[in-house]
C-alpha cells in the first residue's frame, strides 16, 4: 500500500480502523469553519467573524496550516511526519474523534481520493 497511490489502497470495511496504523491521518485535511466549531477550536459566536482573521489566529497557534478564502476552507497542520495535528502520536487515536471534521467522518466511504478505499496499514 502507498498513501499516495490509490489504486494499491484496500477496499474498506467495518472494523477495518481497529488495528490500523491511521495512515489516512497523513492526507491533508480540509474543513469547513462549522468544523472547526464543531470540534471546539472556536466558539460559534468567532465563527461569525472575518474568516480571514479567523485563519491568521489558527495559523498562529499551529491549528491550521493555510485558508482558502474563495472556497472558505481551512486545512488542518500536520506534524512534520505529515500526521494530523489532531492525531495522538502515541495512540494513533484521534484526539478530536467525538467532534471530528465532516471531511473525516465521512472519509473513505463518501470522500477521499478514492471513496469506498482507504491506505489501511496495519498496527
């Protein structure tokens, strides 16, 4: 499997995650500015704000790693391991997972590179 070949990923399945490395937690992740209330980094009431202003805050604090503006989206930093910042390294759990991203709830069944796959490696 290589995460950056898709058609050598493997056909998902439930249950498939239990003893997985999450190398899908290396794929750049966009979320929307309800994601990112969604999973506690502002409050509802900032997501109101200037998203510009929004981005340089999260940019700051190692949140994000840059903003769309044209389409509103934000994408999540990485660790220099390309791991999701939100991803505990220890665990390989996320840190997030009650409140995660739509972009991640819904990956690798609805979205990703290829929907219905993921880069499953196991543990």
């Amino acid at each position: 499997m290589d995460i950056n070949k898709p058609f050598t990923w493997r056909r998902y399945r439930d249950g498939l995650c239990h003893d997985c490395y999450a190398d899908c937690c290396k794929m750049l992740v966009e979320v929307s500015v309800q994601d990112l209330v969604k999973m506690q980094v502002i409050e509802q009431f900032d997501a109101d704000g200037p998203l510009k202003d929004i981005a340089k805050n999260l940019k700051k604090s190692g949140v994000i790693k840059r903003f769309n503006q044209k389409h509103e989206t934000f994408t999540l930093a990485q660790f220099s391991n390309r791991d999701c910042v939100f991803l505990n390294q220890e665990t390989r759990k996320c840190n997030v997972y009650e409140n995660r991203p739509n972009t991640c709830r819904d990956n690798p069944e609805i979205l990703g590179p290829r929907p219905g796959f993921c880069p499953y490696e196991r543990k």
